[in-house]
C-alpha cells in the first residue's frame, strides 16, 4: 500500500517540459571557411612586408654594414639580425635594425623574448602595445626606452 499522498515532497516535484529540439551550442572553434581566410590574409600580410621598401635582401644588408652574406646568415641564426623567411629560398631583413640604437639591443631582446625567429621577432617590434602607451616596441627603442621593453619581452617571452 502506497503512504504518499499528493501532498508529499515526492510527488510535487514538477519535470520541465521539453518544447522543442535542444538548444544548440555554438561552436568554440574557426570553421574551416574562417580558417582559410585568416591563412590566406596572413600570407597576404607576409608577402606585402616582404616587398616593403624597408626591407633588404641579405646581399643587400651585407653592403650596408659592410661584411659578407654568410655573416648576415650566420647572424641571423644566431637571433642576432631579423631574417624574414620567405616562400623562395633566402632572407628579407628590414634596414631599420641596424640603425645603432636598435641594432645594439637584437641580442638582447632575442633572449629576452626566448626566440631567434625572424617573423616572431619583428611582430613584437611592430605591434603597438598597451604597456608603451600604443608605442611599438621599436618606436620605443629608438625613443630610448630600451629598458622597458627589454622588460616586457621578458614577460612576453616567459
């Protein structure tokens, strides 16, 4: 014999109706389409940087500061100068880096940011940051405030 009557906890408890399918959940992921875009924007980018009129090639760069193209390679193995890989063989390097102020700090901001990679290197130097004022890194460098960016790149870095 059942005890519970309708007035029982039990038999209060009120299921909610489904109406409806569920609800479905947008995904947290780029679709494929978004994906391509963003890849083919991105090669766009690079293709436009390298053509700029800053940048040199590395025979190029080797006249400039006077020494040989394996120097200039061997350099920016070392994390030494930005060497932009490109889509056929060799380096674009942009000419701004070896402007002293700049120049003297490359090792040091290479280490600091845990990277010898040329186009990991001159996005941090080109992007505007918060912790500058919305100053890149670069324009900072040249203002003098090497310091502080050496700073960042190692919070960046870490």
């Amino acid at each position: 014999m059942n005890t519970r009557s309708a007035s029982t906890p039990a038999a209060r408890v009120r299921h909610p109706r489904r109406v409806g399918p569920p609800a479905v959940q947008p995904s947290p992921y780029v679709s494929n389409t978004q994906t391509k875009a963003l890849v083919a924007g991105s090669l766009a980018a690079r293709m436009a940087r390298l053509l700029a009129d800053d940048m040199l090639s590395t025979d190029m760069a080797a006249n400039l500061v006077g020494t040989t193209r394996v120097t200039i390679n061997a350099w920016i193995s070392k994390g030494r100068a930005i060497g932009l890989t490109q889509t056929r063989r060799g380096f674009r390097l942009p000419r701004w880096q070896f402007e002293p102020a700049l120049w003297d700090v490359m090792p040091q901001l290479s280490q600091a940011l845990g990277t010898r990679e040329g186009w990991a290197l001159l996005s941090f130097l080109e992007t505007p940051l918060g912790a500058l004022g919305g100053q890149t890194p670069r324009q900072a460098i040249e203002q003098g405030q090497t310091a502080r960016v050496l700073e960042l790149a190692g919070v960046d870095g870490s």
